[in-house]
C-alpha cells in the first residue's frame, strides 16, 4: 500500500517534470529515458507525443505594441500590421496587448482613445517609466526613435524588446535608387543592435538581414509572418473572368515598378491597364502626367484615394491584379487579390514567392530582372501572354484553388507562432 502511494506520487512528480522538458525541448538520451520510464510503469508515447505547439502560459501576460502609427495617423503598411496585431490578441486568455503611442511628433486623436481604452501615450520621455512599469514584454515598431528604445532599456534592463522588421530599410534604399526617405537605414540598425530579438516577415527577409551581416548582432531573429485575415470565404465569386483588363494598385515607388504593366500592353490595342494610386500632391506628379498622355489608348490612372468606393470600382473594373516589383518583403496586395479570388501576375521574388508556394501551378508568374528593366518588362510581357491563354472557366477555378494560400496567414495560426515565441522569452 505505502510502496503504491510512494510510487503514484512519484509517477505525478516525473509526469510534471517530462512535460517540462517537453516544453523547453530538453531532452535526456532516448534509451535512458525509455528505462526511467519504464521504472514508473509510465507510456512514454503519452508524453512524446505530447503537440509541441500547446504552450501553457502561468499567468496572463502584458505586452506593450509600441508604436508611432495607429489610424488615422498612418504613414504605410505599419498602421495595418499594428491594428490586426491588436485584434489577433482580442479576448486572448493568456496575453493582453497594451498599444503605446509615441506621440513627439503626432497628437493621439480622442477616437483612438475610444476605439483603444487601454491605449498609453508617451509624450515626453519621463512618460516612458509610467508607460512600462508592468509590461512584461516590448513589440517595437519603431525604427527612427533611438533613444526611445535605449530610454526603455536604461529604465528597464530586464525588459525583452521584440524589434518587428517590416521591410529593410537598408533594401528599400538600394531598389528604390537612393531615396532620401530611406537613407537613414543606419538607424535601423542601431535598433536591431538595441533589440533583443528581431522578428521578420518572411524567410526570403531574413536572407537579407543575414547577406547584410545583422546577424552578427547579439540578437536572436525568428521569422513570423503577417496576419491576413480573409473577408470573402463566403462571399459570391463577383470576378469578371472574361475581362483582360489590367490592374496595378499601390505605392509607386522605384522598387515597384508600377509601369510595367503599361510598357507590356503598349503596342496591345485590346489589353487596357488601371493604374490606381498616382500620388498627385502639391508637387503634382510630371512623370505620370507624362505616361498618362502617352499612353492615353491605353492607361487610366486613379490618384491615390482612401475612398472605399473608389477601390472597390477599381477591384470590379479589372480582370487581371499584376503585383511587380523587385523587393517586396511580404505583400498584403496578393493576398488581398487572392482572396477577392482575381487572377493575378505577380513577381517571383521575396514574400510574394513564399506566399503563393503551395498553389503556385494556380497563378501566373514572371521572373524578375532585378537588372535589366527591359527583360523585366519582356519577362512580365511572356507571362501576359500566358494569362491571355488562359480561359475564363479555367481562371476561376485557379483563383478558387489558389485561395488555400491563405490559410496559413490567418490570424489564428499567426497568434500561436507570436505565443510560441512570446513563452520561450518569458519561460
């Protein structure tokens, strides 16, 4: 009787230990511990097969998502990363995320407030002791504020800093030919050197970081990608599939190379390009003034709006997205064009690349000519071909297949990459 109470209290014991082990991946010898427990009378398939992604978290932990952009104070991709971050974690058990607005340069409006009722703002450095006092881990998005960052160490040296690379600074530089947005990438790099870990969205960055010798910086990298949460799952397919009709949407920067799509179709008297979000500000826009008159038969260009209306015109008025470029670290315009289930040309480089891998034979590439702008315009001309080819039965049931990409971006797998990494730190 007393040997069977000693022995189950010890069988209790080694059970808690073996998943201890399994949780921070320590392991004794495989034999030795088939013996050990063998002595319990304990299965060892009921703890090796134990699933490496259940993560048990103590108590409910607080992290601070320090930012400088939170709509409607958007500067680029940030805003949407920062808003589907907050609400990956919504009624989450084990962490709750605290926004912090750094706002030296941009007053918090009273809506984020509203929307954000545990939002803290840093206005003046000593606000950053306040700020932190019981956050238990950083997610950093800033890359320009230096000595917010060392400010945040100084007051505390046990705080973990989690540094979310969303581009490469350093990169964008280099394709966007120089720009003087980008040319301050040093600083970037003093963040990486002040972080404790870098997080970086997508496997073909995180070659980048490695070739550029940031992971000679005493800072652990993990590579978690961005969240895309679907809207049409169940949405009727309303794609114009009989439509050539091209489209490009986005930023237009060098390392975009939005003219692509117009310089293929120019001698095409049957394919028509709608290039939407030509930036006509105070300086207005000479150069695309320029292409729009030269090639008036056919281009039409939307100025950059953030008129839903206007978007979703654009979405109903094409029959093929095109997404080029010669750098783009992620993509959430492929994402988004393959959830609207639209045919698209994409560039075979980087995020997009990695996005699309599974359902690859759905959709229609082109080889970057990173360069040679001419074969890169030649290279996205032999895949315009192709997608022509293509019927429209057989280009909806591509962008029907193509879809399953998706599913590994959604929110709920992302979150657990997040906890994974989240427990390793704090465990």
């Amino acid at each position: 009787m007393i040997y069977h109470c000693i022995t189950g209290f010890f069988q209790n014991i080694f059970q808690i230990l073996c998943m201890v082990f399994e949780r921070f991946n320590l392991y004794v010898g495989n034999d030795i511990y088939k013996i050990i427990l063998s002595l319990f009378d304990i299965h060892s398939s009921n703890i090796l097969n134990t699933p490496k992604h259940e993560i048990i978290f103590h108590q409910k932990i607080k992290v601070g998502l320090l930012t400088n952009e939170i709509p409607p104070i958007v500067y680029g991709g940030v805003a949407t990363w920062i808003v589907n971050f907050i609400k990956m974690f919504e009624n989450d058990p084990d962490i709750e995320v605290i926004p912090i607005f750094l706002a030296y340069n941009d007053k918090l409006p009273e809506s984020c407030h509203k929307k954000y009722p545990s939002i803290r703002v840093i206005e003046k450095p000593e606000d950053i002791v306040s700020c932190f006092s019981d956050i238990d881990i950083c997610v950093n998005n800033l890359w320009i504020a230096l000595d917010t960052i060392t400010q945040i160490k100084d007051s505390f040296p046990e705080l973990n800093i989690i540094s979310v690379c969303h581009s490469l600074i350093r990169m964008e530089n280099i394709t966007n030919m120089g720009s003087c947005y980008t040319n301050n990438f040093n600083q970037q790099e003093i963040t990486f050197q002040n972080s404790d870990y870098v997080v970086l969205i997508s496997k073909a960055e995180e070659n980048y970081y490695n070739q550029f010798g940031y992971n000679l910086f005493d800072t652990k990298t993990r590579v978690i990608y961005n969240s895309y949460s679907p809207k049409y799952d169940h949405q009727e397919n309303k794609s114009n599939y009989d439509s050539n009709t091209l489209g490009y949407i986005g930023r237009h920067v060098p390392r975009k190379r939005p003219e692509i799509p117009i310089l293929a179709v120019s001698n095409r008297e049957n394919v028509k390009v709608i290039n939407m979000g030509v930036d006509y500000d105070k300086y207005d826009n000479e150069y695309w003034r320029k292409l729009q008159k030269e090639y008036e038969n056919n281009l039409v260009v939307i100025p950059f709006s953030t008129d839903e209306n206007v978007k979703e015109s654009y979405w109903k008025d094409i029959g093929v997205n095109c997404i080029t470029g010669i750098y783009e670290p992620f993509g959430y315009t492929i994402c988004e064009t393959i959830d609207r289930r639209v045919p698209v040309i994409v560039s075979d480089i980087d995020g997009p690349k990695e996005i699309i891998e599974e359902v690859k034979d759905s959709i229609v590439t082109y080889e970057v000519d990173v360069d040679n702008y001419q074969n890169d315009i030649h290279n996205f001309s032999v895949a315009l071909d192709k997608m022509l080819k293509i019927t429209p039965e057989q280009r909806k049931f591509n962008c029907e297949n193509a879809r399953k990409c998706l599913d590994k971006l959604r929110p709920e797998v992302i979150k657990e990459d997040w906890k994974q990494l989240i427990h390793e730190i704090i465990y």
